[in-house]
C-alpha cells in the first residue's frame, strides 16, 4: 500500500503536530484516515517527515512525526520556464507537468497573442490556485521542495530579469536542443495558444535567447512544456 504524503505549509520537526484545518479536513474526513495510519509529511525544506497519526476528529487531525528522511534530490539541471499565460486548464496542466518534470521556478507570460489579462484580486486567487496545482503535483511525485511561481509578467519584463546560462526560445524553424551544450542553468520560453510573434521571438533573441525547436510537429502551448523539459531531463538532468 502507498504511504499517504502531504505537504504542510508550516516548518515541521520531530514529535507531535497539530496539522493545518485544511489539510485535518483532506485527511480525515475526504480520505477517512484513522488512528494509527502512517503518513509521510514535507514542508518544502527538502527534508521529510515519517510519523503516524495519533489523533482524528472532525476538526482535529494530530500527528506524530518520529523519523526525518532525506527527500527527493533535485535535478543537475535548474530550469525557468517562462509559460505563455494560456485559459483554464491549459495553464494548470503546464504547471503540473512542469512540477513533475523538475522546474525550479515558473512565470506565467503575457505575450501580444495572449487571451487572458489578470489584474488585482483576480490574479492573486490564481497565483494561489496555481500554487495548490504545483503542491498538488509535488504530493504526487515525491518531490520535497516546491516549485517558486512568480506572478504573470510581460514578457519584456521576463526578459530583461531572466538569468540562465542557457536561454532557449521554442520555435518550429531552428536548430534542435541537441545542438547545444550541457548547462548549469537552463531558461526555457515557451508561447501562449496563439503562438509568440515573429516581432517577440526576435526580441528574445536580442536578450540572449536562442531559438529551439523539438521536432517537425507544432506543439500545443500545454504540450510543448511537458515535451521541452522532458527533452532537457534527458540531455542534461536526472533522466
């Protein structure tokens, strides 16, 4: 049976912890844990948690953490993905996949073809809603620290600040990533449903960036992440 794994957005140590209301409600009313189970924790640090539950009420879930474990290493290979801002699900995916391929940090883009505009209260439940999405991924995958998303910037913004030893621009005309050499750090553009422009992908060029392609077929904006840093895990990370 798989062990139970939970992230909390609190330091944990061991001994005994009162967990967070949302998480106590997740745990015991919606996957009806009991007594005695076992669960595994992680709080972001790196570091994992072995313990067992010792408490289940309707609103109290306490835990005993008795053993502390090294988490899961993070790839070589430190990855920014600047993610053109797409609609709904389109942009959920990207940073769940992101997250199980190893990025490091995501930016959503906001690019001349994008669809969605996010200003004030808006954007902030949906840097929070993506930031569930990125927990969600890193329960599922084992990963122990969790990806830093940044709030939506234009891309003129992205890319006067981005930093990498290797900045790559997805476009359908240019040379595959194969062509180049191993990085530390790798920045990878990618555009929004409608594509970026001509005008956009010589602008990354302008800022360092080289054009990059993954194969013959034109990628979706949701799919081509998944298949960027697949790609990349392959040639210079932990795959």
């Amino acid at each position: 049976m798989r062990l139970s794994r939970f992230f909390i957005d609190a330091p944990l140590s061991l001994g005994q912890h009162e967990l967070p209301e949302t998480q106590a409600h997740y745990i015991g009313r919606v996957l009806r844990h009991a007594v005695g189970d076992a669960v595994q924790l992680f709080d972001g640090s790196g570091q994992e948690f072995l313990g067992e539950l010792i408490e289940v009420g309707k609103k109290n879930v306490r835990v005993e953490l008795r053993e502390e474990v090294a988490g899961q290493a993070l790839s070589p290979l430190h990855i920014h993905l600047g993610q053109g801002l797409s609609r709904g699900e389109r942009m959920d995916w990207a940073i769940q996949k992101a997250t199980e391929l190893g990025a490091n940090e995501i930016t959503p883009i906001v690019s001349e073809r994008c669809e969605v505009r996010l200003k004030g209260e808006r954007e902030d439940k949906r840097l929070e809603h993506w930031r569930q999405v990125a927990i969600s991924a890193c329960e599922q995958c084992g990963r122990s620290v969790l990806p830093l998303i940044h709030p939506p910037l234009l891309l003129a913004q992205w890319l006067e600040h981005c930093q990498a030893e290797l900045k790559l621009v997805l476009h359908p005309v240019a040379e595959p990533l194969t062509s180049h050499a191993k990085p530390q750090s790798l920045a990878f553009l990618i555009g929004p449903e409608g594509g970026l422009s001509d005008a956009e992908v010589a602008q990354a060029q302008g800022k360092g960036f080289h054009a990059a392609r993954l194969g013959p077929r034109v990628l979706r904006t949701e799919t081509a992440p998944v298949v960027a840093l697949s790609v990349a895990q392959q040639l210079w990370g932990d795959f």
